[in-house]
C-alpha cells in the first residue's frame, strides 16, 4: 500500500512527485538536493482526473514518517493523518460558493507562514483554483513569489490558463491525464468490490471521471438521475414538450444540490445558533443571540453561494452526458469504429441518427457546448437550458 495506490492512470505525474517527495527529504536531512522538489506546485487536468488527489498524496509523502522507504508509505500515522484530512500542518482549501475570495486567500498565506507544528512541512491544498477572484490570485502570488521556510503551496486547476501567469511561472506543474476505462474499472473493482460487468458500464458512462464511476456504479440513484438526463432528446416534439424538459433538467439539478447540501446546511446553522446561545437562558444571552443576527446571514448567504455551486456542477455533468450523447449520434451516422459512451442506450442514438443528418447533430453538439458556456458565465440556468432545448428541436 502507498499514497499513491488511487491515482488511476496517471504512472508519469506519480514517479514526478515521487521524485520530487525523495528529494524533500534529502533537503530536511542536510543531503544534496536533486532540484526536483520546489516551494509552489500547479495540479492540472480535466475533471475527475484527481487533480486534489494527487495533491494530497503528494502532502502525504512530504508528511510520511517512514524514512526506510520510498515517501509516502501510506500506513503511517502522518500519512494517515494527511489522507484523511486531520493532519496539523495540512491546510486544504476548498471554494465553497461560486469564488474564493480575497479573504479567505489572505487565511491562506497567513497559515502559509506558520512553522509546521509536527510534520516536516507546511503544506497548503488549494482545490479549484481557477474559482479564485483577481485579487485573491495578487494575494496568493506574494506567497508564491516570496514563499517562507519549510511551506509547500499545492494549486489545483483545471489548467495552468486559469491562473496568472505570474503565478503559474513560479510553480512546478503537474499534469493529469483522463484515465482509461480499462483503469477507471479496475480500480472501481479492486478498491470498491463493484461487479466487473458495473464497473466496466460505469467507466465508460462517467468518460474517465473516477469519482463519477464510482457513484453511477454504486448508487442507484445516481444511475436513475442520468436515464431522465438522456431522456431530453426523446422530449423535444413540441416548444412545450421542450421547455418542460430543459425546466425538468434544471429542477433534477436543484433537487441534487438539495440533497447533498441541506443536511450539512441544517448541522451548520444548528452549530451557529448553539453557539450564539440558542436555547440557553441567563443574563446576556438574549444580548448574544441578537447581537448574532449578522453571523446568521453570514452562514446563510454562504450556503446558498455553495447551493448555487452545487446545482451548477450537477447540471454541468448532466450536460455532458447530453453532449456524449450526442457524439455517440455522431458516431453512428458516421460509421466508425469507435465505441459509444453510453452503450446501453445505442438503440435510442441510432433511432435519432437515422432521422437527421451529422450536420444537424453536430449543431445540436455545439448547442450543448454553448449552453454550458453560458452557465459557467453565470446566465441563468433555466434560460440558458430552455435555449438549449429549442436550438436541438430546431436543428
């Protein structure tokens, strides 16, 4: 076992950063360094290619106690520690709403610039980096630019585009790539005991999106929410068949967010309220409930940043499965030799590909891409997604 056991796919980047972790040893040991480790790190690839897994195997190794192996040796307390997100002197970073503002990137260089208290470096984890606002990405470059002792910054994005460049100049990067689905399936059924037949379906149906395999191969629910998804293209007769279908699309998004976030939502305001003296009785506490009325808008307007986010990607992954959907179309018309995303609904593709043409599907396609576009540009859901529906019933 080793930290790096989950990365799926991705040989080239592991033997980089192990390289880099056996080096940071030699560094605090007083030995010659190699060049291979540095102080800033930039994590890049596409969606469910474990950029923040990378980075936080990574922290692992520069944590790991076992100094008779390679770095990174998984069983160890501080590799433990790092993997399960309770370490000291591991700070990750996750945007919760729709950026990450300039003042949670100043907590951020002021925790960079503490001295670890038991590990061997202070490490920094900034997941979704490119949510980073303009002045959170100035604030973040002092860091980059004049790193203090012993601290690691750990940057994961997308792609290095989504930065400054002054920043992504300054840090060593890591590229991750789009797992197979011979690698996504197999390590759904050695890791999580899913049957070869599911995990091989779920592979191909999440296009290498590890943690997305995962769940369509063990939830139900899941699998469920992406036939409805698929089902848009069988409800486009009528400008009303289509505008009811994009308004259900958005609902299901909205109904997921629901369903992820309102439990933690209703343990974050219950701890807040507790904490400003709900339900207590005694001199000043009425005092301190009122006087809490601005944390409680606080934590409000906060959850439904992050609720925003959350139906936002929900429905970014339900376009995406519409958009391979659509090249499975494609696929068909064309002829080739390729195999389908969705195999499972091969019949429903041909059924379509035999009533248009691949000019018309490629418009679709693009519609699909656009709409998408759209919502990452904060258009409103519903209207980007009703425009949708009627430009694939118009082509």
């Amino acid at each position: 076992m080793s930290v790096w056991e989950d990365l799926v796919g991705q040989g080239r980047a592991v033997a980089q950063l192990g390289e880099a972790a056996a080096d940071a040893r030699a560094v605090l040991e007083g030995s010659t360094a190699r060049g291979a480790m540095t102080h800033a790190w930039l994590f890049t690839g596409p969606p469910g290619s474990g950029r923040s897994l990378a980075a936080r195997a990574f922290a692992a190794a520069l944590q790991c106690l076992d100094l008779a192996g390679p770095a990174g040796c998984g069983h160890c307390e501080a590799c433990h520690q790092v993997l399960v997100g309770t370490h000291p002197d591991v700070a990750q970073v996750v945007p919760e709403g729709l950026s990450l503002g300039v003042e949670e990137a100043r907590e951020i260089i002021t925790r960079a610039s503490r001295r670890p208290l038991r590990g061997r470096w202070q490490v920094t984890l900034i997941e979704d980096a490119d949510r980073m606002t303009e002045q959170a990405n100035n604030a973040v470059l002092k860091t980059v630019e004049e790193p203090p002792e012993h601290s690691v910054l750990l940057i994961c994005a997308p792609s290095s585009e989504d930065l400054l460049p002054t920043i992504r100049s300054r840090c060593r990067l890591v590229g991750l790539v789009t797992p197979s689905g011979a690698e996504v399936a197999e390590v759904l059924v050695r890791r999580d005991g899913v049957d070869p037949a599911m995990a091989a379906f779920a592979a191909r149906a999440s296009q290498g999106h590890v943690g997305r395999a995962r769940r369509l191969a063990t939830d139900e629910e899941a699998r469920r929410e992406r036939r409805d998804v698929l089902a848009l293209p069988r409800s486009l007769g009528t400008v009303a068949t289509a505008l009811a279908a994009a308004k259900d699309l958005v609902d299901a998004a909205k109904e997921e967010s629901d369903r992820r976030t309102g439990a933690r939502d209703a343990v974050e305001r219950s701890s807040l309220e507790t904490a400003l003296g709900a339900g207590a009785t005694g001199k000043g506490v009425t005092g301190s409930v009122r006087g809490g009325a601005g944390a409680l808008k606080e934590l409000e307007k906060r959850q439904r940043s992050r609720g925003t986010r959350t139906s936002r990607d929900a429905l970014d992954r339900a376009l995406v499965d519409l958009a391979a959907f659509y090249r499975d179309v494609l696929v068909v018309q064309l002829g080739t030799a390729s195999d389908l995303v969705h195999g499972d609904l091969g019949e429903q593709a041909a059924v379509i590909a035999r009533a248009t043409t691949a000019e018309a599907t490629l418009r679709r396609l693009d519609a699909v891409l656009a709409c998408r576009a759209a919502v990452d540009a904060n258009v409103a859901p519903l209207l980007a997604v009703e425009a949708l529906a009627l430009a694939l019933r118009d082509a």
